[in-house]
C-alpha cells in the first residue's frame, strides 16, 4: 500500500501552496520596507536586526516546508 506523502499529486500541490505562500510572503516584505521608508522620522525607530531575522525565519520556513519538502 502506498503512502499519500509519497503521491506525485501531493507534491506539486504542496509545492504549488509553496509558491503561493511565498509569493504572499514577498508582498509582505516589500510592503513593509515601502512603508518603513516611506515614514521614516525621529519618533519611529525599527530594530533592524531583529526584522531582518524575522523575515529570514519565515522565509526560510517557507522554502524548507514546501519548496524542499522536509
């Protein structure tokens, strides 16, 4: 008997779900950084460092979940 995980089918519509996800993620990203430049001031300051792990996290996620298929 062969296992669901092991379906071609189930691979290109994780895979797809991947790059819809991904695609969202990048949105996100983009729309993020516009509006960080965009009301950049004195009063609002980000911690750089840690938006730039939060991002690399998720997206790293993404890719290992549904593009490798760990």
């Amino acid at each position: 008997m062969r296992c669901w995980r092991h379906d071609p089918l189930y691979d290109y519509w994780k895979y797809g779900w991947g790059l819809v996800f991904a695609l969202i993620y990048l949105i996100g990203v983009v729309a993020f950084l516009r509006h960080a430049w965009r009301s950049r001031s004195e009063d609002v300051t980000y911690n750089w460092r840690r938006v730039v792990v939060l991002f690399l996290t998720i997206g790293l996620m993404i890719y290992l979940v549904f593009i490798v298929q760990v």
